[in-house]
C-alpha cells in the first residue's frame, strides 16, 4: 500500500476518532499518536492558526528595540514603491503582522514581530532560544578528561538576529582553525565554514515551530570532536521532504509572516558585512551545501521527522597544502616576504602575519639574524625594535 500524501495525515481508524486511532509505524511495531504530533500533521494542512502570528498579550510595542524596528521600517518602505508611503508606521507594522490588535483593539506584537524585532524575546518566552553545547567526546553524557562534561555552554538570548551572530561566534570560538601560510599571510580555515552554519542557525529559528506546545523547545547547536549538529522542532514543513531539499523550487514557510519579515531585518554578520537576516528564495541550503563543497567538506546529514528537523555537519579533514602550513621553512619563507615587502616590521606584526605567537616569531627572527639573512633595529630589550632585511 503506498504512503499517504502529507496533506491526507494523520490516517486513523475511523472508529475511534483521531486522536485515539492514529498510529505511526515504526520497525518494532505501531505506536499511538501523541497530541503533539497530531497537531504537527494537521499544521501541514494549512488548517489551523498560523502560530508566528499569535498576539502577545501582555507585550506592548515599547518590547520592540527601536534601533532593529527603524531599520525594518527602512528597509520596507524603501523597497515597496511608494506603496506604503501613505501608511503610518503602526499600520505598516499591523499589515505585516509584526503587531495586531488585542481583544481590546490595542495593538500588540505577534510572535512573530518580537521573535524578529523584539529587545528581548525571552522575556516571553524563555525557551524561544538558543542552546549551545560543546561537548569533549563524540557522545553525549561521556564525559572528558577529568570528568568534564560540558567544553562549554551558553543559552543564547536575544531576537532572531542576534541570535544568529552569536551562534556563529560560539562555535567559531570552541572549533580549531586550521592555517595554510601563503607568502606573507596566514589564511585560516575552520573546522565548519561559518557561512554555512549561519544559513542552518537562521533557517532553525525561522522555520522551528512557534506552536504553544513548542515554546519549550529551544533550538540546539551541539559541537562535539567529529560534527556539529543543529536541531530545532518542527519537521519539514507541507509538502516539502529531505529528498527535495535545496532543490530549486523546493521551498515551504511554517512560519510565512515570520519569514517575511526577516527578509527586511538589518544584519551585521559575524565578519562585519551587512545585509539581512534571510533571503527566503529558498537558497539557505544551496548555499550550505555551496559552501561545504568549497571547504572540500561532504554534504550535510540531514534529518526530519514529525517534531525535530536536525542538519548535521561531519568535521574537515586537514588538506595537504594546510600541513605544509606549519612547516618552519614556510613559516620562515612568510617571515621574509613580510619584512621584504616593508621597510622595517616589529616582532608582533610579524607574529601576526604569520599567524604564530609572539614567542614563536621571536625564536624565528632570531635564527633569520644569526643567519645573516636580517638584522635589527634599536637596542635589544627595546620595545621599538624592528628588523628588515640584510642588504
């Protein structure tokens, strides 16, 4: 018998209704339903609430940071044509659903609207975050080297762009960095290409599941020695499947107005470029796996069911030009060609060049003078001396 289309689920017994008579077949055998998993399939019909859009009812627009909503507002009108010149900034906001009125007509911010534009979202709602581990084996719960088990840990608060930068920033800071030295410089290569892992933390928190029965879930960002895995609740969403991801055409929003207004939100990335949260053209996962294949670096994993989607990165291997990087004669080669390219260079402009540390530059220039192949400048314990080359 062939599956069901995702608009026909959940299949039940017709006799004991749908919530008593839906079952998800497993490989030891048919297991009953939960709500919540229920409530996922009937979300997938287009049926129910859009959840991004739920007024918040104790917030008031005093909750939105000025700074983020100026920008958004910007943004909008700039790019609408005039279309919206005749609108004043409450009914700009209500039409994109960042507020709407309460019971009590008073215009209040959606989820939506504080998730994205919000000061701090999880004054609301404090699992509507972000959770960093990273962790000293490969399996949760072992614990490292004298017992530890945690490398580190933070919860990551704030709205959705923050949220993204700062995601970025803790992975980047508990993975190595690897360094190919060419010439004079030092080009450092990630264990994971951060553009990629900005691209799966947005799409996370954009497209995660804002329902009442997911605001205890937060979105999970897992380093361990041999991965890196993001997770966030709520699977695919409609139609859409893990076999069509990153396809052209293969997009689908949970969270539509969400999604909408990200497109519109200032973003100053984790390298100081500004653009804007999401694209939302359905390019996230083009752009991941673009991203991998530049790093020489297998496709993600990726993973979804009813109430979890997860994307999977497995650790880069060490290329052979990387290798060579840490060779003393290629380090010494940098050293020259710094100092050759310049008048004169101090030990720690040579240490940063050549991507080592103070003390290892030092021990290189040392042996550079005693080769005869540069030589200093000013006294020896003199803070001011430089070297060049030997002429």
């Amino acid at each position: 018998m062939p599956e069901a289309n995702a608009r026909q689920k959940p299949c039940y017994v017709k006799r004991l209704g749908q919530i008593n008579g839906s079952y998800i077949r497993t490989g030891d055998g048919d297991h009953k339903m939960s709500l919540y998993e229920i409530d996922r399939f009937i979300e997938n019909q287009h049926r129910t609430a859009r959840n991004d859009v739920v007024v918040i009812p104790d917030a008031t627009l005093d909750d939105l940071d000025s700074t983020i909503l100026s920008g958004w507002l910007s943004r909008v009108r700039s790019t609408s044509l005039g279309r919206t010149d005749n609108l004043s900034d409450e009914d700009l906001m209500a039409n994109r659903r960042v507020a709407s009125p309460d019971d009590n007509g008073i215009l209040r911010p959606t989820v939506a609207g504080i998730m994205a534009l919000g000061s701090y979202p999880q004054k609301f709602f404090p699992r509507l975050d972000v959770v960093f581990t990273s962790h000293p084996t490969t399996k949760d719960g072992i614990p490292g080297k004298g017992g530890v088990r945690f490398s580190d840990s933070e919860n990551i608060d704030g709205p959705i762009p923050a949220m993204v930068v700062d995601a970025v920033r803790a992975v980047s800071r508990n993975m190595l960095h690897g360094a190919i030295v060419k010439g004079a410089l030092r080009e450092d290569i990630p264990d994971y290409p951060l553009p990629a892992i900005r691209e799966a933390v947005a799409n996370a928190l954009m497209h995660r599941d804002y329902s009442l029965d997911g605001h205890g879930t937060p979105v999970l960002v897992d380093l361990y020695p041999d991965r890196l895995e993001i997770t966030n609740p709520g699977g695919l969403f409609g139609v859409l499947t893990v076999d069509v991801l990153g396809q052209r055409g293969a997009t689908a929003s949970r969270n539509q107005f969400l999604a909408r207004i990200l497109e519109d939100v200032p973003y100053t990335d984790f390298d100081g470029r500004v653009g804007r949260v999401v694209e939302n053209r359905g390019s996230g996962y083009p752009t991941i796996n673009y991203e991998l294949e530049r790093a020489l670096m297998d496709k993600p994993i990726i993973h979804s069911s009813l109430d979890q989607f997860g994307i999977m990165f497995r650790h880069r291997k060490m290329t052979d030009e990387e290798g060579k990087g840490y060779s003393s004669k290629n380090v010494e080669e940098a050293i020259l060609s710094y100092i050759s390219g310049r008048e004169s260079a101090s030990a720690s402009e040579v240490a940063r060049a050549a991507g080592v540390s103070a003390k290892t530059a030092r021990g290189y220039i040392n042996r550079l003078i005693n080769a005869g192949t540069i030589e200093a400048i000013g006294t020896l314990n003199s803070p001011r001396r430089r070297y060049r080359i030997n002429r």
